[in-house]
C-alpha cells in the first residue's frame, strides 16, 4: 500500500507529492484504514448546487477573512519584513514570469541566507533566468558579444562567496568581448588586471529586490558601476 499527499500549487502533483507510506499493512492498519474511510462515507456529502450557492452568497466574507489574515500576517512579521522592498500585496504577479517569492529571493532579511530553503529559491531563479538566455542568445551572438566560456559562470553567484562579500543581492547574466579577445586581453596579465574578462563592459540583464533590469554594466578597477540603465521593469 502507498499514500501520500499532494496539493495544485506550483509545480502540480509531480513537484509536490510526498509518500508517508510505502509498505505492506499489519491487519490493524487495516482496522484503521476502514475505520477512517468509513467515518469519511458517514459524514461525506455530495456536492450539489445548494453547496455551490452557500459558498457562493459567502464570497465576500471569505474574500474579506481574507484581507484579514493577510494584514494580520504583515503584522507578526512587519519587524524581520521591514526592510522588504514590497509585500505581496503590492503587485498582483502572481501569474508572471517572475512572482513575488522570485523577488523575495532577493530582499535584504535573504542576501546572506545559506541554508537549504533559500539555496533552492536561488537555484529556482537561475533556472528561468537561463532559460531567457537560450531564447535570446541567438540574437546576441549576432551582435558580437558572447556569455563567459565557462558554462557555470553563465550566470552570477547564487550562493554566499567572498566574491559577492558574501551577499546575494541579485542575480545576472552578462554578455561581453567573445572568449578569443577575452584571451587575448588577458594574455600575460593578472586576473586582477584592469583587461580581465570581469573588468570590461557587458550587456547584462539582471534580477533584484526591486525588480528586472536590462542595463550596461563597466566595471572598474576594485569596484563596479552600472553605467547606463536602458530599462528597469
């Protein structure tokens, strides 16, 4: 015998299924088992169009429990959230390509998060921002420009590093000199050189507590400016 539970959330039944049981019962779990489904037949009734109406004409009143229990959950966790840059109220993104939890991933109580929760939040962003990468890098590569060589650094950190001083505030995709200039910029030099791949301009577009960005990015030496922002969503 198997069972488990699941819910419709995001991901369906697949990416949400969880198995309490896999295993042969004794004769009382099926003492039990009879016992629960028999209490479920006795006070089970069928769904009709009185039900459908009862919970229809309540609308309202759930919408507005609704309301409450929202405003009373922004209550318990307006300190640790005070620094959130929006709630989830705020927008309604829910069915957008990047959702408010998407944004949170970000906000400021996370950027120095290691543990497992945020680390698969993380991964969940880098995953749909990659997938923006393979539907435009075709018209990328035809305007000269080029991801980095190394497929892993496709993207920025997502995890805590003395790189990003072990902050993850945001999460990008650059596009720069292709990696035979890269080469020879870099040939003889330092990594830390004014000439490395990671010191000249890109084309970047990027993820962050306040929204996506599509902007040029120039680094300079020991630091880093976003020089120009074409558009800010």
């Amino acid at each position: 015998m198997i069972y488990g539970s699941s819910n419709f959330t995001e991901g369906g039944i697949a990416g949400n299924i969880e198995f309490d049981f896999i295993g042969t019962p004794s004769s009382d779990d099926f003492k039990s088992i009879t016992s629960f489904f028999g209490a479920c037949e006795r006070i089970a009734q069928g769904v009709n169009a009185e039900i459908i109406q009862y919970y229809k004409d309540i609308q309202s009143d759930i919408e507005d429990l609704h309301k409450i229990q929202r405003k009373l959950s922004a209550k318990l966790t307006g300190f640790t959230h005070k620094d959130d840059s929006f709630s989830p109220d705020d927008y309604d993104i829910g069915n957008y390509y990047f959702n408010y939890e998407d944004y949170e991933t970000f906000f400021p109580r996370n950027q120095k998060e290691g543990g497992a929760a945020i680390a698969d939040k993380r991964k969940r962003v880098k995953t749909k921002m990659l997938s923006i990468h393979q539907q435009i890098y075709p018209s990328i590569k035809q305007l000269g420009i080029a991801h980095h060589k190394r497929k892993e650094n496709i993207t920025s950190l997502i995890v805590p590093h003395p790189i990003n001083q072990y902050s993850v505030g945001w999460l990008g995709v650059r596009y720069g000199k292709t990696p035979p200039k890269v080469d020879i910029l870099n040939m003889e030099k330092k990594d830390d050189d004014i000439y490395g791949f990671q010191k000249h301009g890109c084309l970047q577009y990027s993820i962050g507590s306040d929204g996506f960005d599509i902007n040029l990015f120039l680094a300079v030496r020991h630091d880093a400016i976003d020089r120009a922002i074409f558009i800010s969503i």
